[in-house]
C-alpha cells in the first residue's frame, strides 16, 4: 500500500451510526443512559465472573445480613447475596426488554404503517382494535393477560409484549399519513410498484427512526410492568432473582432490613430513568435540524 493510497470511506448507514453515538455520548444525560445500559449488558453476560456468590445458595447462618461482613449488599430472609442476586436479576431485565422489543417493534410498525397507508376498512378495524388496548393501562392489561396464561416469566414476557405495540402502531401510523401522499410514493404508484412493495420498501424505513425512539422510551414502561407483575407475584417465581419479585419478598423485613428492598428498587429505578434519557437523547440525535447543525 502506497502513502498516497486514498482512505477506505465509509458507508453512508456507518457514518449516521457514528455520528448518532458521538452525539449521544457528547449529552451527559444520553451519556448516562448508554452507561447504565452498557453496564446492564456486560452484568448480564459476565453475571458469572461477577457474583461474589451462587444467587440461589440459601446460607440459613447468614440470615438477614446488612451489608458488609462479605455480602456487598447484605442478604435476604434465606441468607442468599443480594448483590449477586441483583447480577443475575440483570440478565432477566435483559431478557424481557429484548423479547418484548423483537417482538412489539415490528408488529407495532407492520400495524401502523399498513393502517396509515392503506386506510378504509382495514385502517378502522386495526385502530379499533388499538383503542381498546389503550384504554386499559398497562399494568393492568397485563395483569388480565397474565391471570388467564398462569403466572411465570415465559407468560410475564407475552403479556407484557401483548400491551406494548399499540403506542408503537398508533406513532407508525401517524408517520405514515404523512408520508402516503408524497410525491416519491405517487412516482412508485406511477411505476407499478404494490402497497406491500410500498410500505416495505418507501414507508416503513421513513417511518423506523419515530419507532425507534418510542421503542427505547416504551423500555422504561416495560421494566415497570415487569417489576409489578413479579412483585404481584404473577411473573417471574421464586427462586428466580427478578428485581420486582425480590422486593415482593422483603417487603416484609423492610421496617428493620432496608437492604432487602431498597437496592432492588434502586437497580429498577435507575434502569427505567436510564432508557427514559437515552429515548430522550435519540429523538435530540435523529431530529433533522439537530442532524443539519453537526
């Protein structure tokens, strides 16, 4: 290779990418979401290396502990470590927030997007459908869902992405009314293209960076249902270290244990405020005129 040898450009998506991280990392509060997330990931993939104890070893002379003594953390009414019960409840928040946005992303924008585009029958019967599913909250959607499957985490994880795509449908949908009478949608009608060719293929990418950013804020919302189903005792069952259901089994001690319930909600809490900034920072890092000033 040649000192005059020119330099490998790269592709267009791969310098967006660069350019959207950069600005994210630029933010304090984007930056503190990317960190929280970050470390979500490396706690669940390292929870082995971590954990300064097996999660669910029960140490009956160990009971109740505060933190110190060799437990970070403390331990619960069964002598087992807190903190490398929080390790492991990582990889279980992992595992929902995964499940449920391969799951509620595309359906949400094939919903939408197909509504807005196509409209007439099938647009009213989809938004019909939408509006039933708002009116209830969340949680409490959930909760009806989850008492006619049976309680575990498999059955937390479908009722949960069962609740969540329509918000994600009804923003898709939005997008693409605005987006169907365009004028490089008419030239691909002119052009004999199919709405399904259309919508996949004009729509839908014009439609993901909304559905990206309200998937991320939707996050915040999901570990929240999932921490309330496993308080109610409906999602994840014991001995299985999940946030909520380790508060559930606290609460008892909380008067006089703090530890038991105060760290779990912590690690709730800041997972939840983390998608919250990071959702924020992305619709700030997506926005055209914020791209147009970089």
């Amino acid at each position: 290779m040649t000192a005059h040898a020119e330099k490998i450009r790269l592709p267009a998506s791969v310098n967006a990418m660069k350019n959207i991280v950069l600005f994210l990392l630029r933010s304090p509060t984007s930056a503190f979401g990317l960190a929280v997330l970050a470390v979500l990931i490396l706690a669940a993939v390292f929870a082995p290396l971590i954990a300064t104890h097996d999660p669910y070893v029960q140490d009956l002379t160990n009971v109740l502990k505060s933190p110190g003594n060799g437990h970070l953390f403390g331990t619960d009414e069964l002598g087992r470590d807190i903190f490398s019960r929080l390790i492991f409840g990582a990889r279980i928040t992992l595992t929902i927030i995964f499940l449920v946005s391969v799951v509620v992303g595309p359906i949400g924008l094939i919903i939408g997007t197909a509504s807005g585009y196509l409209g007439g029958k099938f647009d009213t019967v989809m938004m019909r459908i939408t509006d039933i599913f708002l009116s209830f909250p969340s949680l409490i959607l959930s909760l009806a869902f989850v008492a006619a499957l049976g309680p575990s985490l498999n059955n937390a994880i479908i009722a949960i992405a069962l609740t969540s795509w329509p918000p994600i449908a009804r923003l898709a949908r939005a997008e693409a009314l605005t987006f169907r009478n365009a004028d490089y949608i008419a030239a691909a009608r002119l052009q004999g293209a199919s709405p399904i060719r259309i919508i996949v293929k004009s729509i839908m990418p014009m439609c993901l960076p909304s559905v990206l950013i309200r998937l991320t804020l939707n996050m915040a919302t999901v570990i929240l249902t999932a921490a309330g189903l496993g308080f109610l005792g409906l999602g994840a069952q014991p001995p299985l270290p999940e946030w909520g259901a380790m508060i559930a089994t606290g609460r008892r001690y909380m008067l006089d244990n703090w530890w038991l319930v105060t760290f779990p909600g912590i690690s709730i809490l800041t997972v939840s405020l983390a998608f919250n900034l990071l959702g924020d920072g992305l619709r700030d890092a997506l926005d055209p005129k914020q791209m147009n000033r970089r």
